[in-house]
C-alpha cells in the first residue's frame, strides 16, 4: 500500500498525457505513466522522477486493460485519480499534416474501418478502462475520473453555422461528442457515490495529434485537467469546462 495519492494517466508517454503527470506528481501523486510500448513509458517516467512509474497499458487490449487493474491492485490497493487522456485522431501515426488529415475523417469520405479504430480508443477504450479501474477507485476515499475531451465535439459549438470547424467535424470530433456522452453516463450512475467524473477540454494544444498545429502549450493544455482531479467533496460532477469555464455541450 502506498500513503500518497494514486494516479493514472493514459497516454501519458508525450504530450499533453505527460504533462498532466508531471503536474500531478509536483501535487504530491505517486503517478501511473500509462503507454502502448512500455519503453516509451520508462522514457516518460524517467524524465518526471522517482513519483512517476510506466505502466504497459493499451486501452483497446482487454488484456493490457486487465492487467494494469490487478498491478495497481497489487502494488497500490486502490487509485485516486484517474486521467482517460489516450486518443487519436485518425489510424496509424500522427503524422497527417494538419488540417489536411482531418479532412480525411470526414463522414463522407472515411473508411468505416478507419472510423472502427478511432472510436475504439477514444470512446470504447475509455469505457473498458474506466470499468476496469472502477473498483480501484471505490476503494479510494474519493475517486476522480477526468476524461480529455474537446470544444471540437461540443455539438452546441458546431450547431452554430458561423463556426469554421464546421467543416471539419468528422471523425475525431464525433468521438469526442461520443466520449462526453458517455462522461454524463458514468457521473450519473455513480452519483450516490464519492466518484465524481467530469470532462477536461485543453484547447488546441501543440501535440503529435494535429502534428504540432495547435497554439497552446501542453502546459496550458493540462491545466484544467489537473484542476479538476484536486476537486474536493464539494466539487461538481458531469460538468464540461476549460480553464475558463463551461464549455457548451
């Protein structure tokens, strides 16, 4: 059993995943690296400190997922904070230019097997981990699920015809709309319990997912991600917010 504080981070090898651990782990956490390839974990890990320790994790293998549960239960007996960050944009690397492989995503033109793959781990694979880690977290005083979501999925957003991202809501957004739904579903049927589970949105983040074209720095990024794992009791449930407030569904 471990006195600090345990957290989990999927994909947390790079970007804003790595972030998000390093600041977690400055508050005191003792921090899960989750990555596909456990090398790029250590990598991670290493470059955090003695707090941060990888985890092999692959949120779209049932076995990887079950196996990350009964470590944590053996090493830990319990887990705090758990950050759903693990997501792509479209199949195979990240290295589209950017907005040009967001086209590509388009409901139009996209492959349904190119779809499959990117719903598998931003929607499915957030499901089967956090069901996975759910009797860690009931085993904690107070467990905090945060998923990353995006404004880019906000459907009341893109509603709006004045809104340029309109013409790139595709794949990646329409998972993103998919993951805050089921962000509601998990806050409401734990809502008799001291779980709460909110949605982080980090803004268009400098990452390997739009190939570096966002704007903000992945300090940023992570900030309201963070915020939202430190809530106390009287924090919300089933809320999407940035580091500026609600975002519209």
């Amino acid at each position: 059993m471990n006195n600090k504080q345990v957290a989990l981070v999927s994909g947390a090898n790079k970007g804003i995943g790595l972030q998000i651990a390093k600041d977690l782990v400055a508050k005191g956490f003792t921090v899960l690296v989750g990555s596909r390839h456990l090398e790029n974990g250590e990598t991670a890990a290493n470059s955090i400190g003695k707090d941060a320790h990888a985890l092999q994790l692959d949120v779209t293998d049932a076995n990887s997922v079950t196996a990350a549960a009964e470590h944590i239960q053996r090493e830990y007996g319990r887990l705090d904070v758990l950050i759903n960050n693990a997501g792509i944009s479209h199949p195979g690397k990240e290295d589209g230019a950017f907005p040009a492989s967001v086209q590509s995503g388009l409901l139009t033109v996209a492959p349904i097997e190119d779809i499959r793959v990117v719903f598998e781990t931003n929607v499915f694979g957030v499901i089967a981990l956090t069901q996975a880690m759910l009797p860690l977290l009931h085993q904690a005083p107070a467990g905090r699920i945060v998923n990353i979501g995006s404004s880019g999925g906000s459907l009341t957003w893109n509603s709006n015809p004045d809104n340029p991202h309109r013409a790139m809501f595709g794949t990646y957004s329409a998972s993103k709309s998919a993951l805050h739904a089921i962000t509601l579903a998990f806050a409401f049927a734990l809502e008799s319990t001291p779980i709460k589970v909110n949605i982080a949105c980090p803004g268009f983040t400098s990452t390997a997912l739009n190939n570096f074209a966002g704007t903000r720095s992945v300090e940023e990024g992570a900030r309201e991600a963070v915020r939202l794992a430190l809530i106390g009791a009287d924090g919300p449930t089933g809320t999407f917010s940035d580091e500026n407030g609600v975002v519209a569904w």
